[in-house]
C-alpha cells in the first residue's frame, strides 16, 4: 500500500492504446498485462520487469471526445470522505464523486483550486477511517 500523499498510480489516458504500447514499449521496454472492463474494453497493466508501474486506459466513450492523451495520476490518502470535504474547503471540486473499484479501493477524481486534477484512493488494503 503507498503511504498518504504518496503517488499510489499513474494512468495513461489516450485513444489509441495500441500506439501508446508500441511507444513505451519499444522506448522504455515497458510490458502490457490486458485486464477486461465491464464494458468490454481493455485496461492494460503496465510492467517494467517484474514491477507494475501503471496502467493504459484507452477513452473510448464519448464523454472523453476532444480530450487529449495524458497521464493521470493518483494519490493514496488515508480517509477518502474526510480529504474530500478538506479539499472541498479548500477551494476543489470533486468532478467524479467516490466510487468503489473492488480489490484496489474507492476513489474519486477532483480539481484543485488551482486548476490541476487527480484522483484520490484509498487503496483497498488501507486501514479504515479512525482506525488506530
């Protein structure tokens, strides 16, 4: 489990996952795990050597049309409706609400205040809220 307000994952957003596999793979010697989605589509789990580094998660439904490729990333935190309330007063906009992904937590994607945006997990095996 990453510690809170360490960088827990980093997600390649893009439209042509085959491009973006052919490119790391040749560039960084990355290797690609399919995993399927309830959709039908594919989620691919990102390896370098023996170590997970990331995943590829191709926009395929409308809503992601005229957004561009980029990497995503998301921070662990230890309490994820408390940090979002903080970051609520803090000026941040929480654009997707917390969801459940079973077996790697409940997260939720925001905008800070100044503009940026992430996801927040709480990361499956984290301890629950108030726990000591």
């Amino acid at each position: 489990m990453s510690a809170h307000g360490l960088v827990h994952w980093n997600e390649l957003n893009t439209h042509d996952s085959q491009a973006a596999r052919d490119f790391y793979g040749t560039t960084l010697g990355w290797t690609f795990e399919p995993m399927d989605m309830p959709d039908g589509s594919k989620y691919w789990l990102i390896r370098s050597g023996e170590a997970m580094v990331g995943g590829i998660f191709e926009m395929v439904h409308p809503a992601f049309e005229g957004i561009p490729e980029h990497w995503f990333t998301h921070f662990a935190v230890d309490d994820l409706d408390a940090r979002l309330e903080k970051a609520r007063a803090a000026g941040g906009t929480i654009t997707r609400e917390p969801f459940d992904v079973p077996g790697v937590g409940r997260l939720a994607v925001l905008q800070a205040a100044s503009g940026s945006y992430c996801a927040w997990i709480q990361p499956a095996n984290a301890p629950e809220a108030g726990a000591p």
